[in-house]
C-alpha cells in the first residue's frame, strides 16, 4: 500500500504537494480575480496572478519530504468604475522550503515584496511614486487536526524595509472547513478564515473570512475552480497601504493549476517491468481527502 514512503528525491516536483495554498489569505500565490465592494468607497476589481515551481525534493525516508521552491505573483487592484483606473500593484518574489511529515507541514520563506502605485493613481493626484518595498523571513506551521479540519499559525520578521517601518514584525493563523471531503465529488464547499496582525499596522489585525465552493474534474487533487464571497476588514495588505484601514466585501474566482495536493508522486516501476508511472488512487492513501482536491 502507497505511503509516505512513496516520495521520490527528483527536480521539478509538483509544487503544492507538501505544502497547500492557504485559501483566505490575500498574498498566497495565485491566479483570481475579484470584484470588490468597500463600505463607503467605490468598487474595486483585484487581479491575481501568481504560482509556485517546485525545484527540488528530498526524501526523507518513510517521514515525509523536504521541498525546495520558487515562486512570483503580480497583484494589481483597479477601480470598478468606466475609467478602470489601476491604483496599486505589488510584485512579490518568494523562495520557500517546505516540509511535510504526516499530518503536518510546514514553511519556511524569504520573500520580498515590491510595491508600486498606479500611473492613473499619480496622474490623478499630480504626485510622484515612492519607492515602497522589504524583504522578509516567514514561518508557517499546519496540522489537518481532523478529517475536513486544517489549522495553520505562522510569524513574519522583516530584515529590511523601504521606507523603513516602525515595527518589523507579524503574526498570523487561520483555519479552512471542507464540508464535502467525499473522494468521488466534483465540488467542494469550504469556508477559511486568515488573521494576519502586523506590528507596521499598531498590531490592528486584518481579518478575512472566504466562504465558497471548489468544482474540478473527478480526483483531480488540486486542479479546479473556485467561486467564493469574502469579507474582508482591517489594514491594507498592499504596501503603499499599509496604514490605511478598509471594510470591503468581494466576489471572486480563483483557478488552481496543480493538479496534486498533499499526496505523493508515484514512483515509476522497474525497468524490468514497465516504464510507466503508476498513479495512487484516492482510496489507497491515508493522505487526508479534504486536501486531495
């Protein structure tokens, strides 16, 4: 019977095998796009588009696996109105080292983060872009504590900012609920909720909490679509922001291109029998179903 055991020490594995995207919070790597609406501002529109590629594993025998990566992301917000005015866009740069054994895996990332106003921000208020941007050292910690259940907790320590803050630090937690865990479903609805609280931001604490469902072809263990809505309050993410505080409500859709999570690749058989690669079934792994689409 497929377990642990079955990672392979290979270049280029499948990204998010060890390590899932973490669904609520709005600087994971992603390709989506939202419709946002501010309470008492006017509509926003957001545009992700990001990944990760992973470059290196190592088995770890019959524990797990240790995983080299590397990934960027463009996100740009607009305004939703006839001129689609673009206000902001952060380009992120992040090199992670992920670690699963069991149940639990984790990150450890240094990222950085550049941010850039908009022309038609500047144009509109005749004002020069200041050079916004840091570089960072993340720690995430995750445990699928039950069958649909995940938890996650993770700390941030900037090593460097421009303009410089004045705090450096940031924690972080959230959990996601799987209301369908079946292995035989085309969709799959879940709620996930992110709690980031930056010391940059006086520790005021930007919660968002995404509610939505996931539709894919049958075990397609990870690839799919999903269509959420998403409440959102709190300090801006966006670097140029970070001091100012918004209450918005969204809509979105998020599209999610590796087709593995949480599962391990198959090794090829021998030589001496086939050159084929076998895959696992869902049902023939103790890999928890709800991070297996």
């Amino acid at each position: 019977m497929p377990s642990y055991a079955d990672y392979q020490t290979q270049s280029f594995p499948a990204a998010h095998e060890l390590f899932a995207p973490l669904q609520a919070d709005p600087t994971e790597l992603q390709f989506a796009f939202q419709f946002g609406f501010p309470v008492s501002h006017n509509g926003i529109a957001r545009v992700d588009a990001g990944d990760y590629l992973g470059v290196y594993r190592w088995a770890l025998g019959g524990l797990g696996a240790l995983q080299l990566n590397v990934g960027g992301a463009v996100n740009s917000r607009f305004d939703a109105t006839s001129d689609h005015n673009l206000q902001v866009i952060d380009y992120y740069g992040n090199v992670p080292l992920d670690l699963k054994i069991g149940r639990f895996s984790a990150r450890s990332m240094f990222y950085h983060d550049s941010s850039h106003l908009g022309d038609d921000y500047l144009r509109e208020r005749n004002i020069e872009d200041a050079n916004n941007s840091w570089n960072a050292l993340r720690e995430i910690m995750s445990v699928q504590a039950l069958h649909a259940l995940r938890l996650y907790g993770g700390y941030t320590w900037s090593v460097g900012s421009k303009p410089e803050w004045s705090g450096r630090q940031a924690v972080q937690g959230g959990f996601e609920i799987y209301f369908n865990t079946s292995e035989h479903s085309f969709w799959h609805p879940y709620w996930a909720n992110d709690i980031q609280v930056w010391q940059r931001s006086n520790w005021d604490a930007t919660w968002v909490s995404q509610l939505g469902f996931k539709t894919g072809d049958r075990f397609s263990r990870g690839r799919g679509i999903s269509y959420y809505v998403q409440f959102k309050t709190g300090p801006r993410y966006e670097g140029q922001f970070y001091q100012n505080k918004e209450t918005i409500w969204g809509v979105g859709l998020k599209f999610l291109l590796s087709d593995r999570l949480f599962q391990a690749t198959a090794a090829p058989e021998s030589s001496t029998t086939s050159s084929t690669v076998t895959p696992l079934s869902p049902a023939s792994t103790d890999v928890p179903a709800a991070h297996q689409y």
